[in-house]
C-alpha cells in the first residue's frame, strides 16, 4: 500500500492523533531525524494503510505528548526528548532525561552556529 505522508503543525498534533485514534489506527513508531531543525514522524496504521504525521520545528517550540491517547508513546517521546532536545510536554512517564546513561547531553540536538 501506498504511505502518506501529512505536515502538520505541532498545535496540530493531539487534534490529528485523537482523529486517527478515533478511526481506529494503532500507534506503530514516532522517530525523529535532526538536519537543520528536527523532523519528526508519527507512523500510524490501519489495515495495511501507513500514514505519517510529519512536524518540522526547532527545539524551542512545545510539542504536546501524545502518550494520554497511546500511553507507550512515553518511550519514543523520551527517547527523542534525552537524544534530540525536543521539548516535549506533559509525557504520561517523564524520565526528565535520564532514560538512558549517556556521556553527552541531548547527543543529537543541533546547535546552530550565530552569524
């Protein structure tokens, strides 16, 4: 089957989740990737039909946890949250980055240099 792919904004996220719920998707990943700013996926599945809900935004904006609707999203949002620095509010179990033991604070999260 074919995947889709919808950008949304992150005030857009427990409205669009709540609708895929709601219509029966089953949470299947969320992952994040960090270039310029982060990319974050949402993968969702019903039926062999794949739909993502993309975020593109930077570490400083509020992303609303999603793990009152799937309640084992609270593992990808503190993965993403400790690796990446991405300010993920109101996770159901916060590990308030101590998941995992790491060397490096948010080992992933970009740092932008200041012209």
């Amino acid at each position: 089957m074919e995947q889709q792919i919808k950008s949304i904004q992150p005030n857009e996220l427990i409205a669009e989740t709540l609708q895929l719920k709601t219509d029966g998707y089953r949470l299947v990943a969320i992952s994040c990737s960090s270039k310029e700013d982060l990319e974050l996926s949402y993968s969702f599945d019903k039926e062999y039909d794949f739909i993502n809900l993309r975020i593109n935004t930077d570490t400083e904006t509020e992303i609303s946890s999603i793990s009152s609707l799937y309640s084992y999203a609270f593992l990808y949002e503190n993965e993403i949250k400790e690796l990446f620095g991405a300010d993920i509010k109101n996770i159901s179990i916060d590990f308030n980055n101590n998941l995992y033991k790491i060397p490096v604070k948010t080992p992933y999260k970009i740092v932008k240099e200041e012209k």
